[in-house]
C-alpha cells in the first residue's frame, strides 16, 4: 500500500491514496490551518469507521441478511499530552435492513472488532474500544 502527502500551501495538505484518489487535509486556524479539510487524527477516526462498517455489512450480507444501511457514529477520546493517542474509542453502529437479528449483527460487530478490522486492532493497543448499536427497519417496511 502507498500513499503520498504533499504540501500545498501553509499547513494545508493533499493526501492521495496509492488507488488514485485525493483530498485535502488541513488543521484547525489556531495552529496556522485554514479548516479546508479534515484533521489527520480525524482521518485516523473516519478510516477506522469505514473500515468497521465494511466487515459488519459484509460479514451480514454474507449470513444472507439483507443490509439496506450502516451508520457508524463514532466518539474518540485522546491523550492530553504528546504523542495525543486515542485513549478510548466508542462505535454507536446503526444498521437498517430486513429481518435483521440483535445476535446477527452482534456477531458481526465482535467478529469486526476481535478479527478483521485491522485498524481498529491497532487504536486497541492504545485505546478502549466499545460499542454498541441499534437496528432499524427500512422505511415503510411491514413489521
């Protein structure tokens, strides 16, 4: 995997993946940013979610669920001195589909963070992570 930053103005940056895609990359005012885009520590966060919501939907289409939505809302805690780790992580999955279980999508959450998602497993060395999570059912669906 690659990836490249490069600077482009200030402290502003542009992050482009080693898959072809970009985007800009920037830090708060206070400390010479112009809030053109999201923090590298937010970025850490974001990817961690995606990467979590991935397995759970994939995982769950797997077992033959029919997985019409995944939110992941995600609330991290950091370390108040340098290096600024994440100390505590929690995940609020919210996951819409038809005939949907609690143990189903249980399953898949513990799976995700026990297993697959490689980098939940890394915030783990130095962060608590939890979670938990609400199922819904798609609009206008019969209950």
């Amino acid at each position: 995997m690659k990836a490249r930053v490069h600077l482009t103005e200030g402290v502003t940056f542009v992050a482009e993946s080693g898959s072809g895609h970009a985007m800009v990359v920037d830090v708060a005012p206070e400390v010479g940013g112009r809030n053109l885009g999201p923090r590298p520590m937010e970025l850490v966060l974001m990817g961690t979610g995606a990467c979590t919501a991935v397995d759970v939907v994939l995982m769950l289409r797997k077992g033959r669920s029919r997985v019409d939505g995944c939110v992941v809302e995600m609330d991290g805690e950091r370390a108040t001195e340098d290096p600024k780790v994440f100390t505590k992580i929690h995940f609020r999955f919210i996951v819409t589909g038809t005939g949907l279980t609690p143990a189903q999508v249980e399953r898949a959450i513990r799976l995700s963070r026990e297993k697959y998602c490689s980098a939940t497993a890394m915030l783990a060395k130095t962060a608590e992570v939890t979670s938990d999570f609400e199922i819904r059912e798609p609009a206008g669906a019969q209950t």
